[in-house]
C-alpha cells in the first residue's frame, strides 16, 4: 500500500491529492494520497519506518525540512527548497521539481506556439527574463531560466528577499530591480514571469503588472498562478496580442515529477489534467 501526503495546506493544493489519486489508479497502484496536518519533525519517523511513502511540502515548511533531511539534491540545494520527499537507501532526501516543471511547461507553451522573438526557446533574440516577487516559487523559477541560459531580473515589493536571491545566485546573469519597474528598459524583455499570488482566487480581479504600463512588445507572459482559469494578469496579455499561459501546466509537471520519484512511474500529462478540470 503506497501512502503519500502534503505537509502544508496553502490555497489552492487541495488540487494535490485528485492529481495523484488520479495517477496511482492509472498505474493501478493501491493506496492513496492525503493532506497529513503534521508538523515537519514528525515526518521523519513516518517516512523513515514505511508509514508515509514520500511527501510534498508547501510553504511555510520548504525550507524548515532540510534540517530533517539526510541528502538534498543538487536542484533542492542550489534552490535552498524543497517540495518533494523520498526515502533512498533508508536515508530521506529532499528535492524540488517545480523549477523542472516550470521549465518543462515553458518549453512545451514556446514550442506548441512559437514566440516573434523566442522561437521555440532557442531564441531569435537575447533570452531576458523579468521574474515578478522573490518568496519560494521565485527561487525555482530563476534557478531553472539561470540553468537554462537566461538573463534574469528579479523585481519584488521587499527588496531585502530580492537582495537574498540574488546573493544566492550571485555567479550567474541574475539582477534586481524596482517593483514599479522604472529603472529597467523594458523593450529588452522576453519573458515575464509572475511567482507573486497576486491574481489568485478569490482576488481575480487584481494583477502584479503596473496599471497602466504596457507590455514589453512580443513578450512572453508566464503567471504561476492557476487558479482562475485565466488570470487577470493573463487577460491584460492577451489584450496586448500577447502569448500567456498559467500555471496548470507547471502544477501537472511538478507533481509528475514527484510521483515519478515516489514510484518509479510515469504518468501521461493527461491523466493529472482531466483530474485537474474535473475538479
């Protein structure tokens, strides 16, 4: 019997267990996936004695876990967060598949449909991206563009978070930069990615983006927020002329990953995305 959990219930991850039940009975493996209200130094025992067969873990625990954790991989060390726990020759490790995911699902939007500017990802013109907050999902998504061989600028309201990122990645083409994005020029931007919860229900109706300030032109728009459908953020894009994409994308590729670890199946995209509209 497989038993996998979440620590940590933020909005929007009750969506965690409809994917992964959906995927143990595509792979016809018994057992399920729960919301475990435990505190992180009660997992270690649960996973280590068969319990719990592997965890995900959601802020505010990504980065209090690793004290808990035997080995972290070279993502979740580099990241300095985890979301996803396995057992591994009796020793607990911890890793991160969001910054794969993102990545994954970035690749798949450019190549399904081409960018004026992007191509299919390989680039027409200089790979620049703008990262919109620096909180956990920032420290994945600029870790995957920075792997990737993008140009990041990183723009946050507390510029003490942006400031720590950008020390963390301080070998790379990583840079931080107002939030009202006045001290940046904007024409050389090719990708915007939002990792802020500005735009997620119930709030649809508010946006990270400046009111009034128009898009750079042929940017990509990219907002991990996936619930609505269609973001505000999202909306103002299309607007434009713009390509934008949410995040369900990246929530399916994540937590692919992650079953992957689990189990050692594979999942089709498919199976996690009907669970996903369904519910």
């Amino acid at each position: 019997m497989i038993h996998l959990g979440l620590i940590g219930f933020p909005l929007g991850h009750s969506l965690s267990p409809k994917l992964h039940n959906a995927a143990l009975c595509h792979c016809d493996l018994q057992g399920k996936y729960s919301l475990f209200p435990i505190e992180p130094d009660d997992m270690q025992s649960r996973v280590c004695s068969g319990e719990i067969t592997g965890l995900n873990v959601t802020i505010p625990h990504k980065q209090n876990v690793i004290p808990l954790l035997d080995e972290l991989t070279e993502t979740a060390g580099a990241i300095g967060a985890v979301n996803t726990i396995y057992l591994r020759n009796k020793k607990l490790i911890g890793d991160n598949t969001d910054a794969p995911g993102f990545l994954a699902d970035l690749k798949k939007f450019l190549a399904e449909s081409p960018s004026p500017v992007l191509g299919d990802g390989i680039g027409v013109r200089e790979k620049k991206a703008l990262v919109l907050g620096a909180g956990g999902s920032a420290r994945a998504v600029v870790y995957a563009l920075l792997k990737d061989g993008w140009n990041v600028i990183l723009a946050a309201r507390r510029f003490e978070q942006a400031q720590q990122l950008v020390d963390l990645f301080a070998n790379h083409q990583l840079q931080s930069a107002d939030f009202t994005l006045s001290n940046i020029e904007l024409s050389d931007i090719t990708l915007i990615v939002n990792t802020t919860p500005v735009g997620m229900s119930p709030n649809t109706d508010q946006s990270p983006w400046p009111e009034n300030l128009p898009f750079p032109q042929d940017a990509v728009i990219y907002d991990l927020v996936y619930n609505p459908y269609q973001t505000k953020l999202v909306k103002e894009a299309h607007a434009q002329g713009l390509r934008a994409i949410t995040g369900r994308g990246m929530l399916i590729e994540q937590a692919a990953l992650a079953f992957e670890l689990w189990t050692g199946e594979q999942v089709p995209d498919e199976i996690m995305l009907s669970a996903l509209e369904e519910s």
